[in-house]
C-alpha cells in the first residue's frame, strides 16, 4: 500500500525509509491538491496519474521532509506494485 513506509538499501549499508510517491506532491508532503488535480482518490493513484503525465517516483520521508530521486526507476516500481498486494 503506498504510505507504508519502504527501505531501499542503496548500497549494503545505507538504507533509506519513506513512502514512494511522485515528485510533483512529494513536494508538498502530501497528495492532497492531486487528488483534484488528477481526479482520484488514492495516493498510488494519484502518483501513477502524475507519473503518467511526466513527474517522477520518488521516496519521501515524512518525518526529515526529505525527498530522494529514485535511480533504479525498476525496483522503485516494483516496490510500489508489491506494496499494493
């Protein structure tokens, strides 16, 4: 499920924690004027909407407000998928 929180080891010692979202809301923390601006209702929805549309996947860790740019876009989309089932 998207908001639940990730670890995305970037190398054998360093891991990162946050919620894969798209660039643009990530932003702002949260999806709140994307549910409008996309028509939908849920934050995996409304990230692959803003994907679709240009934006890219991110993690987001809500406590340090911190946004990383995602380099591996395959595991950052699996991950994503995976959270969802």
């Amino acid at each position: 499920m998207v908001g639940t929180p990730v670890s995305i080891g970037a190398k054998a010692d360093k891991a990162f924690t946050g919620e894969i979202m798209d660039s643009t809301f990530a932003k702002m923390g949260n999806h709140d004027a994307g549910y409008k601006l996309t028509g939908t209702s849920t934050a995996k929805d409304c990230s692959e909407a803003c994907v679709k549309s240009g934006s890219k996947y991110v993690l987001y860790n809500a406590s340090t407000k911190t946004v990383y740019e995602l380099d591996n876009l395959g595991r950052a989309q699996s991950t994503h998928i995976c959270l969802e089932k």
